[in-house]
C-alpha cells in the first residue's frame, strides 16, 4: 500500500500556511507580553534606510545558494545553466521553511536535480557536499564567536543570566566533556547496546523497532561516506570550487543570520550582538526538534529570551517580527512564487512518484 506523498505541492502549500500561523500567533503573544506604551515611540526611531539593506542581504543570501549548487555541480560534469541552479536555490529554500524539520528543501533539491539527468545518487552526493561546506563554516566560526564572547565583558553578563552559572559550573562543564569523549571511546560498545535493548524493549516488534533502528543507521552511514565522497572529490580535484563554495558559503549565512545584529544596531543595542550570527544556527538546529513548519514559533522563543539582554523588553516583539518577516515570510513568499512557476514548467520531479524510498527515509529519519 503506497504511502500519502508528504512534499507534493498541496501539502509543501499547506505546510507553509501552518507555519506562517504558527509564527504569527507565536509572534503576537510575545508582542502582547512585551509591548505598552512607548513601543510605537520608540519603534519610530527605528531607521527605514535599513530596510532595503536587509532586502538586499536577503537577495545576496540567495544568489549565494544558488552560485555554490551551480559551482558544484558543474565540478561535478554537469553543466547546468546558471538560472536553473538559482531557481533550484529559491525553490529548496521554500521546501526548507514549508516542511516539518526543514526536510522539503532536501526533497526539492534533489528533484530538481533528478529532473535534470543528474543520477539519485549523484545529487544526493552534491547535496551532502554542499552541506559539509555549510557545517566547516559554522566551525570556523565558532572559535571567532567564543573569542569575541570572552572579550565583550557584556556577554558574561548574558552568560550569567542565561545559563545561571555557579560554583558548581566548571565541574559540570569537565563532566560533560568527559562523558562527550567516553561516548567516542566506546561508540561501537554503545551502538551493540542499543542493538539488544531495542530488540528487548516491549512492542518492538509491533513497531518495528530494530527495523527503523537499522535503518537509521544505514541512513546515517549513508550520508556520512556521500558527504565524505563529494568534498574528498572537491578537495583533491577541485580546491578552487571548494574555497570559492566556501566563501559562497560564509557570505549566504552572514547575510542571513546578520540581519538580527543589523536591526539591533539600529535600535542602537549597548551589546555587540555579532555573537548572534552563530547563536541563530543554534536556534534553528533545536527548532528542527519540534518537526513543525517554520520550528512552530520555538525560534521566535528561543531568540525572545536573548534578545530582552540588547533591547528594552518593549522592544522584543518588534525586532522579531522584523527579523522573521526577512529570514522567514520572505523566504517562504519569493521561494514559494519560483516553486509554483517550476512545478508549472515542469521542472521539478515528484520524488515520491520515481524515487518513493529515498524520501521515505528523509521523513521515517524525522518521524521515527
């Protein structure tokens, strides 16, 4: 019996509408709860100049995403026109904030791709690659970040407040690196425990536990070697790709996440909120947790309880209204216009209808 398709159009549609509830409901208890009466006065002095420059970051952003999946994929033998790998990018951006979990944009991608004679396997190569090269970004980063963090006596403050550090603060620090390198250690001992305790537990078998977990690790095993395939290609083929992706990289998530610190700025914060850049892909990796389009307005609370330590609380609500209109509504209004036109077009395959398995696996990994 064949499964309900998660990422036709009708339900990436429908997803999108409930994240963008979500987020509007979300967005509108924090704004009741902080708001009063000098919130329009101050929103006043918020400069507008600083609006078309956030539009401009956000279309930088996309250019970026676009660029690195044509250098890619070019490096790769195939020769897509520069457009189709742009319109890909806006399309998978759409697929990413419309889904639960982020794992449309996947699905789209690697559609388009497939629609385009790129081979299943190849395109999952090329995205895993493209995605390693998201994640040596935020490395680099985070030492920058942590440097900058202990440098800014303002951000101990932060640190104090909202991790409520104590005494007993370095202790638990040691332990929780101690028991992070015990887990490495004795990773296939820990793997071989997990196998015999989920054949034991009660209703595996209803459930298909040791199933799902075998295939989870075969899904996991599988991205690691396709990601490794595609970026040991790129570095020892193609090192030029590799540093210009890189760099295609850095610059898409330092437009995107950069918008936060912009408006903070021009509402004039006393905190250098440049740390924000890598607290964001924190908040959006535990938003995909709740496996709700959008992160179902967890983002917007996980940003509100840092926020109240760079404007006044009056101001909280504005500043993510403004903020996710750029990073969120926009990205789901443009990618969703350029999604509708593909499918129109036909350009973008129904993985589900060639390739039922391969998103089974992307939702069963979410879901299961």
């Amino acid at each position: 019996m064949s499964r309900k398709q998660p990422f036709s159009v009708r339900h990436l549609v429908r997803y999108a509408v409930q994240g963008t509830a979500l987020g509007l409901v979300v967005t509108a208890f924090i704004m009741l709860f902080t708001s009063d009466g000098g919130t329009l006065a101050q929103l006043r002095n918020f400069p507008l100049w600083c609006l078309p420059i956030m539009f401009v970051m956000v279309c930088v952003a996309w250019t970026c995403a676009g660029t690195r999946l044509w250098l890619i994929s070019r490096s790769m033998g195939y020769g897509f026109r520069y457009r189709d790998m742009l319109t890909m990018g806006l399309a998978s951006e759409f697929g990413v904030s419309a889904s639960p979990a982020g794992v449309g944009g996947a699905a789209v991608r690697m559609g388009y791709l497939h629609r385009a004679g790129v081979p299943m396997h190849s395109a999952l190569t090329v995205f895993a690659a493209d995605s390693v090269l998201d994640t040596i970004f935020f490395l680099l980063l985070t030492p920058v970040t942590i440097v900058v963090m202990v440098r800014d006596p303002s951000w101990w403050g932060i640190a104090r407040g909202g991790l409520k550090l104590g005494p007993g603060t370095p202790v638990l620090l040691a332990s929780m690196v101690l028991l992070a390198l015990l887990v490495i250690r004795f990773w296939s001992a820990i793997i071989r425990l997990i196998d015999r305790v989920v054949v034991r537990v009660p209703g595996s078998k209803r459930f298909r536990l040791p199933a799902r977990w075998r295939h989870l690790q075969h899904m996991v095993k599988r991205t690691v070697h396709r990601a490794w395939t595609g970026t040991h290609f790129l570095v020892r083929s193609r090192p030029g790709v590799l540093l210009a992706s890189l760099a295609l990289s850095g610059t898409q998530w330092v437009c995107r996440y950069g918008i936060l610190p912009l408006i903070l700025f021009a509402f004039h914060t006393a905190r250098n909120p440049v740390p924000l850049l890598l607290l964001q892909g924190f908040f959006f990796a535990l938003a995909l947790v709740l496996v709700l389009p959008g992160g179902g307005g967890g983002i917007e609370l996980l940003t509100t309880a840092v926020l109240r330590y760079f404007v006044p609380l009056s101001l909280v609500g504005i500043v993510v209204l403004i903020w996710r209109l750029f990073t969120y509504y926009l990205y789901l209004l443009v990618g969703g216009i350029v999604f509708a036109k593909s499918c129109h077009r036909r350009m973008v395959l129904t993985i589900l209808e060639d390739h039922h398995g391969d998103l089974m696996e992307h939702m069963d990994r979410v879901h299961g």
